[in-house]
C-alpha cells in the first residue's frame, strides 16, 4: 500500500483537489457539544458555526474537519470521508452504472458546495464534495488533521476496480500515491462488521494519543500496531463514532 503525498506543500491546500481526493471529513453526532469538547481537547481543535447549524473544526485558523447534530437518533453516529468532484451530478450516475447506490443525492449547501452519500457495491458508505466557496481541508497531513482514510472492504479486489474506474485511476493507478488504502476484513473483525471506510488524524504520538481518549472519556478499540503507512491505533470517542490515530 502507498503512503500518500505527505509533503510541506500538503501543509496548506493551495487551491482545490482533483476529483477522487478525500478533500472533507464530518462526524454526525447527538451532542455537538460534547464533541467539541472531546475533539478540542484531544487534537486542539477551535471551532465556530457553520451552514445549517454545522460546526467546523480549526487547526492553525484552517478548517479540519466539521461536527453535525444528527437529524435522527436512528442514524449512526459516524465520520464521514468526502471525495472531491467537479460535478456530483455525473459521479452520482457513474457511482449507480458501476453497482454502487446513491444514498442522499446532491445537494447544494448554500454557497459552500454540493454534498451527496453513496455507498460501494459492498455498501461501504461515503461522502462526494463539489466545491462552491469551501474547497475542502485548509490543512492535512499535520497533527490533528485529517492524514488517511481505509476502506475495509470484503473483495480488496473489486473495491480496485470499483474506485480506480471512478475516480478514472486518481486514486489505485500506478501513476498517482492515493490518500487512502484498501484492507481486507478479516477474521479478526466481528462477523457482523459491514464494509467501510476508517477516517485517520494525524499524531505526534499514537500511545499518547490514545491515554486521551481514555482522558477524554472516549474508548480504545485497537492499541498501537504497526502498518506500511505508519502506526495507527483505533478509537471511539464518547459517543461512539470510530476513528484512527495514525503516527507517522
């Protein structure tokens, strides 16, 4: 599996993100508040309001990543990767050709962008972005913002062709380092897990990182192990939504 393009330039994003890039994440939370207390006080996060009641995280005054109140106590309670397109119309009928479902179709967010959710023909759930004024993270690759996205997925295989057919090769050619991976679910993972995708914020330290969450209330699902693309441990926060520490 490649590393993704982790470079000084990746510190700022200097204008927008290529179709097939994760360019947002946002966690769909019950208490918004209790959210930003968790993720304030883990990565150093400030946040202010944004669209819809939406709260959007900084790191260094640059947005991160956004907290939402969930509309529904049935939803769950999840981060959500976003891939970059210039038109979430057409990736939506290309997504539904190649066997995969449209979950919440696009959807213009005043001038922001256009959002919509679809899920892979395994039904791993994710995000479209279509760019308005907010093109996406003002920051990565850094502590405390967004560093790699793993979909877990039943036929690693399949989920190649799937994506890389997409996103025309952006994110599996030979040509391009993709900033997420791909990982079998195995035996070690509960039988009822569903195929999805594992959204990672960088760290300093991964064991340190993962004494807050426990600080914070929040929940060790995996301690520290070592992958080709750093170390990463797995975390709940306090109201259960996964997520990824990863030390590189």
């Amino acid at each position: 599996m490649a590393e993704n393009r982790a470079s000084a330039a990746d510190e700022a994003n200097p204008g927008g993100y290529p179709e097939g890039v994760p360019c947002w994440v946002d966690a769909q939370l019950a208490d918004v508040e209790a959210g930003k207390r968790f993720y304030g006080g883990l990565f150093g996060w400030s946040f202010e309001a944004s669209y819809g009641g939406t709260v959007w995280a900084y790191a260094e005054g640059e947005p991160v990543a956004a907290l939402a109140q969930k509309t529904d106590g049935r939803l769950p309670t999840v981060w959500t990767v976003y891939f970059a397109t210039p038109d979430a119309g057409a990736l939506t009928r290309r997504i539904h050709a190649a066997g995969g479902q449209v979950v919440t179709h696009p959807m213009p967010l005043g001038g922001l962008g256009t959002a919509a959710l679809a899920t892979d023909p395994e039904g791993a759930v994710f995000g479209l972005w279509q760019p308005g004024s907010h093109e996406g993270f003002g920051r990565r690759h850094q502590p405390g913002t967004f560093a790699w996205a793993e979909l877990y997925a039943r036929d690693t295989a399949a989920a190649n062709t799937f994506y890389g057919g997409l996103f025309h090769d952006a994110l599996f050619g030979q040509d391009a380092e993709p900033d997420f991976g791909r990982a079998p679910l195995t035996d070690v993972f509960p039988a009822e897990m569903p195929p999805h995708f594992l959204v990672h914020f960088r760290v300093a330290d991964c064991a340190a990182a993962l004494a807050d969450v426990v600080r914070l209330g929040g929940r060790v699902q995996a301690d520290p192990f070592v992958t080709s693309y750093g170390t990463v441990g797995v975390a709940s926060d306090d109201q259960g939504a996964s997520f990824a520490v990863l030390e590189r």
